[in-house]
C-alpha cells in the first residue's frame, strides 16, 4: 500500500458512506405501517403493564386462530449509542432497528440458545454459531479455518462481527446483499440448520411468542428469527478502543510508541488508502498476490461479479478489535498480527524501521478493546 492520502478526509467521506444506508433489499417483503399508528419500525407498542412492564400477547397464528397466552414483559432496554470513535450504525429500511428486536435478537443470539449457542437445531448436535463467533475472540475463532456441522473445513476463515452493521455487502466476496440474507444462508449452510423447526420451537414458549408479537406483530418465523438477529449483529461495535480515547484528548489514553505508530501508518506505510478510519476499511475488494494464480484459488469476488479481474479479490476487513482476531486474512493464512503486518508491508513495498514497524503494531494494538464476555441468564421457558 503506497501514496498515503489525508486519513481525516478519507474519514469523512467513509463516516458519509456509512450513514447512506445498506441494501434496500431484504430477507422478505415487509410493509411499513404509518408513523402514527406504530413505532419506529411498524411494530406495535406493548401496553404498559405493572411496575413498568409490558404486557404482550402472542400473536394470532397463520391459521388465523387466537393465542390466548399473555406474558408480563420488562421494557426493552433502550438502544445504546454507537461506542466513541464510531459514527451511528444504519438503520437499514428493510429492517429497521427498534430496542424490541435489539433485545429479541440478543435473547436469541445469547440467552435462548435456541439459535446461537444451543447446538441442538444443528444436523449434528455439535455446532452452533458460537463456534465460529466467540466473543471473548473478537467475535471470531481462533481457527485458520473453522468446519461446518458436517465436518468439512470451510473455504475462508470466519470473520469477525465487530462493524458489519456498517457493511453494504456482507460475506469475505460481498455475495449477500443484507445482514439477514447472510444470518439464514449460515444457519441453513454452515449448521445445517433448520429453520422452521426453530420457528416452531419458539412459538411453543410464551416468552418467546409474546417477544415476536412485540417486535414484529406476528408468530415466530424463520425471516422474523434473521432480522432479530440482524438487529442485535448490527449493535456489535468496537469502538471506545485505547486511540478513540486518546482522539477525544483523554490524557494518558496511549503511549508515545503508538502516537508515532499511527504516523507510520497514516504516512509512510500508506495503511490508510486501504483502511481509512473511522472502521478503518475501505469495504472495497482487493486482490492478493500470488493467491488468483493458484489453481485451485478461492475466487473471491470473481465468484459474485464474474469478472477476470476480480479473481482472488476479498473484502478489505475492518482493523477495529484486530489484537483479538488471529488468524489473519481470508483464509487464515497469517498466524500473528507480527505475519500479518510484514505481509502487507512486504506487498506494499513500504519500506519502514525496526522501529517503525514496533511502533505500527502498538497502534494496530490500540485500535482494540476489551473483549466481550458470554453472559449467562435465565431463559423464556418452555412448556
């Protein structure tokens, strides 16, 4: 990577990308209902319920018969803003973000175990989502490349989560055109999944029925799971990292060492033509050497736009959380962030110190925060 250009207007101009918004496309059709009969995102407001809970009833099945259930529901909590250092996530027209479907997502995603870390609706029983996205591993993990329920190892190294709310294509090839469309694709691929046995499940357990009636107005079903899970995906954000706060002038935020990594970076090893901050990516596609010349070379992008030129060509990942992310790449193929760097230096002719090359990793290091934690709570029941 060679010409480094001015990293706050490269900034600026992603930071305005970001905010324009995702696909238009989605998962399914969903009409919006007008501003002043619903929220936000045409759900239906809860009734207040005592002490401050909602009460939500499950709602009317497809067969257009009444569940009679009635669950007492804490209020969503509120959504949180974007941690400093990052502009706020889009909310994307298709699936627009409500603290409802933030808070079902995340049940399912981590309480309900149902869907995220219960490996029961794989084929095999022994995988879920949580073996290739760990949070306490950056949300990726650990593996060069990580195997499907099946047994057979994947084509490319599980990414992490951290900022795909900010993505415009989803996938190492940009293949899936929105959060949801990647969620059911894995769950029915990688898991070997099934989705409306989940579906299914979930409708039988009134927490988890009334939670669908609050969030989308409707039963349990497999594309209602994927937004849910998109909508909670989307909060996932590494941002408030040692540098944020050393960019807010907090004193003391980082050593010398790093200051003067991120000049090496900005400047003389050119990093930020292709991870410009704020997600210091440029979500372009980019070729590596060597790679589309092999004969049995992952085509990359080429597998989506059919263009020679696109042979080999992956997305440029985010440089946010990258201390907790070996491996590195699209396939895994560098073990250490030490590999990773002198690769990409190597490929960018940039030629910087012993030194220079200490302090870029301090401030590759800095960019990172402190990994995520599994909670564990009670789930909704089941009958």
């Amino acid at each position: 990577m060679t010409g480094a250009i001015p990293v706050r207007r490269l900034a600026v101009l992603l930071v305005a990308a970001s905010l324009g918004g995702g696909a238009n496309g989605g998962c399914r059709s969903r009409t919006e209902r007008p501003a002043d009969q619903t929220g936000e995102a045409g759900t239906r407001p809860a009734a207040p319920g005592p002490e401050g809970a909602a009460t939500a009833s499950a709602a009317p099945s497809r067969d257009g018969a009444d569940r009679p259930e009635v669950v007492s529901l804490a209020p969503a909590p509120p959504l949180a803003p974007a941690p400093r250092g990052l502009p706020p996530v889009p909310s994307p027209p298709h699936n627009r973000t409500t603290a409802e479907k933030v808070e079902l997502g995340r049940i399912l995603f981590f309480e309900g175990r149902i869907l995220f870390f219960d490996p029961r609706l794989s084929v095999s029983g022994k995988t879920s989502c949580a073996s290739c996205h760990q949070p306490e591993r950056g949300w990726s993990d650990g593996a060069a490349r990580a195997r499907t329920d099946s047994g057979e190892p994947n084509l490319r190294h599980s990414p992490s989560l951290y900022n795909v709310g900010y993505g415009q294509e989803w996938a190492w090839d940009g293949g899936m055109p929105t959060l949801e469309a990647l969620v059911l694709s894995h769950w029915k691929g990688q898991l070997g999944g099934t989705p409306a046995a989940a579906a299914a499940l979930l409708a039988r357990a009134p927490g988890y029925a009334a939670r669908f009636a609050r969030a989308f107005d409707e039963v349990p079903e497999q594309d209602g799971i994927a937004e849910a899970l998109g909508s909670f995906v989307r909060t996932i954000a590494s941002g408030d990292s040692a540098w944020d706060r050393h960019e807010a002038e907090i004193a003391g935020a980082v050593s010398p060492d790093v200051v003067r990594g991120f000049e090496v970076f900005a400047r003389k090893a050119g990093c930020a033509t292709c991870h410009p901050p704020p997600l210091y990516s440029d979500l372009d596609y980019h070729g590596r050497a060597g790679a589309a010349k092999a004969a049995d070379a992952d085509p990359g992008r080429m597998r989506v736009t059919a263009n020679p030129r696109d042979q080999g060509a992956f997305k440029t990942p985010g440089l946010r959380g990258l201390a907790l992310t070996a491996p590195y790449f699209h396939d895994g193929s560098a073990s250490t962030l030490e590999a990773a760097v002198d690769i990409e230096l190597a490929r960018g002719q940039a030629p910087i110190t012993s030194a220079e090359r200490s302090h870029l990793l301090a401030f590759l290091r800095a960019l990172s925060p402190a990994p995520a934690a599994r909670p564990s709570i009670d789930l909704p029941a089941f009958p």
